[in-house]
C-alpha cells in the first residue's frame, strides 16, 4: 500500500471494513499497521468479529504511557480475555481491564472511543463489579451528542445508535421498539443490520 492510501486506510477505512464485516481488509490494514494505537484498534475490531484468541494472546498487561485510546483499546482487549477462563484468571484479567479502563477514563473522558468501551463494559459487567445498564446507556447517549458535534476516528453515529437501542432494549424502555425501527429502516451496513436483528 501507498503512504497516502495508509493515511487514508486508519483514518477511514478501519470503520467502514469493520461495519461491513470485511475481515480481508482489516487483515491487510493490521499487517501495515505502524503505530501501537492502530495495531490495538485492528485487533480490537477483529476479535469482535472473528472471536480469534491469537489476536489477544500476546497483549501487554500495562503500558507505560500511552493515549486515553491506547488504554481505553487495551482494557478492552483484556476484557474480551475475561471470556471462557477460570474464576482466578476472570478476577484477574477482569481488575486489568477495569484499571486499564480507569487510566483511560482519566487521562481523557470525552475521548469517543473511551467512552464506547467505558459505555460497553457497564452493559457487558456484572452489578457485583460495577456494571450498570442504565449508566451505560447514558454514556451512549453522551457519546451519541459527542459524536454529531464531531466525528470520531474508528467510530461512527449508527454503530453508536445500534448501541442505544441495545441498551434500551437491556432495560425493557418503551423507546426500545420504535429505536429498533428506524434502525431497520436505515441503510444500516452489514454488521449493524444483523446486530439490531439478533443481538447478543
């Protein structure tokens, strides 16, 4: 790939590839990646979809110094490891999310991307460890006003509707139908449709 199609490929490409399912670029654009920030966001959108635990085998535990995106991407990464381990590694690797979480959240709580994955570990944790239903949902909707004001690298508004809508629908909200319609109504790319349609 060219430099100039590199640019563009982080900068646009990550979203679009990872909402159509398209698992062949995100390969190729993790393959080129150079940064440690893109590398986590490619691993980060490519688990999601392909659940291959060679993309999560090999993360560090900490990071010296890194961006609000690099832990909020990390704790994330450490979150999707919590899946299918013991209960001493579960504690474990779920109190390093939380405080790769914590470090994100306070090094830039407006950052979009911090708040999507401060927003999905409400909904996904349990109460015992802070999870919140309600609270994620506020989050999303505090990400959604973020996001019209500005758009956000590797994030866009319908991914974070898709989220609202789950949200509401966790709750049993009365809003919860009519947000799935107009939701099925749109253009919705592939990833988003199917979601909305059958939900985790």
């Amino acid at each position: 790939m060219t430099a100039v199609l590199l640019a563009l490929c982080f900068g646009h490409l990550t979203q679009p590839a990872y909402a159509e399912k398209d698992v062949h670029t995100l390969h190729a654009l993790f393959a080129e990646a150079k940064t440690r920030e893109d590398t986590l966001l490619l691993r980060y959108r490519l688990y999601a979809l392909t659940q291959d635990k060679k993309l999560i085998a090999d993360i560090p535990t900490n990071l010296d110094s890194a961006s609000a995106r690099e832990f909020a991407l990390l704790s994330a990464l450490w979150g999707y490891r919590v899946q299918d381990v013991g209960l001493i590694n579960l504690i474990i690797y779920g109190q390093r999310s939380l405080r790769l979480l914590d470090r994100a959240i306070r090094r830039d709580p407006a950052e979009p991307l911090v708040m999507l994955i401060e927003a999905q570990s409400l909904l996904f944790r349990p109460g015992i460890a802070g999870g919140s239903t309600r609270r994620a949902l506020t989050r999303f909707l505090e990400l959604r006003e973020r996001v019209e004001e500005a758009p956000a690298c590797g994030l866009d508004a319908q991914e974070v509707d898709s989220w609202i809508w789950y949200a509401l629908e966790k709750l049993g909200a009365q809003e919860a139908d009519s947000a799935r319609a107009s939701l099925l109504q749109a253009d919705l790319p592939l990833l988003y449709r199917e979601f909305v349609q059958s939900p985790p």
